[in-house]
C-alpha cells in the first residue's frame, strides 16, 4: 500500500514575507560592511561590494529559503548560500 508522504504544512505568506526582508537587510549589511573603508582596508575601501550571496539568517528554517527560491525571489548558489535574483 502507498502510504502519503509526511509534507510540511505550506509556508504562509507572512513568513515568507518577512523572511525575504530579513535577507535583504542582511544583504545589504554584509554588502556595506564589505564597501566600508573601516574593516582592514582603509586605503582601499569605498569600492563596490563583490558579494553575491551570504548565508541566510538563521531565525526561519532552511525550508523558508528554499521555497523563496523555488519561487524565483532568490537564487541558490549552493553550501547555503542564497542571493537575490535582478
């Protein structure tokens, strides 16, 4: 006999909602701590920031990330790493 498969219950909208503005403001952290002058490269800073993708923050389940991607709103980039998608 097929048994049903054990499938979570599906994200609400909300969840997603406010994972995806966690990610961004986290993005956009790690990006201006990245351009910032102030950490290690002082002579060099101000450029722009070559970071693609970071680690999600840790506060919703990995389920979250991958359903934004399944969803087209973020990229998978592999190892955990996600990025916004242009």
């Amino acid at each position: 006999m097929d048994q049903p498969e054990d499938r979570p219950p599906p994200l609400d909208k909300a969840t997603l909602k406010s994972a995806m503005k966690a990610f961004r403001k986290r993005m956009k952290l790690t990006r201006l701590d990245d351009e910032s002058g102030l950490g290690g490269r002082a002579l060099t800073g101000g450029g722009s920031s070559g970071i693609a993708g970071i680690r999600p923050p840790d506060k919703f389940p990995m389920e979250v990330w991958e359903e934004l991607a399944r969803q087209g709103r973020l990229e998978s980039q592999g190892s955990g790493l996600f990025g916004l998608t242009d």
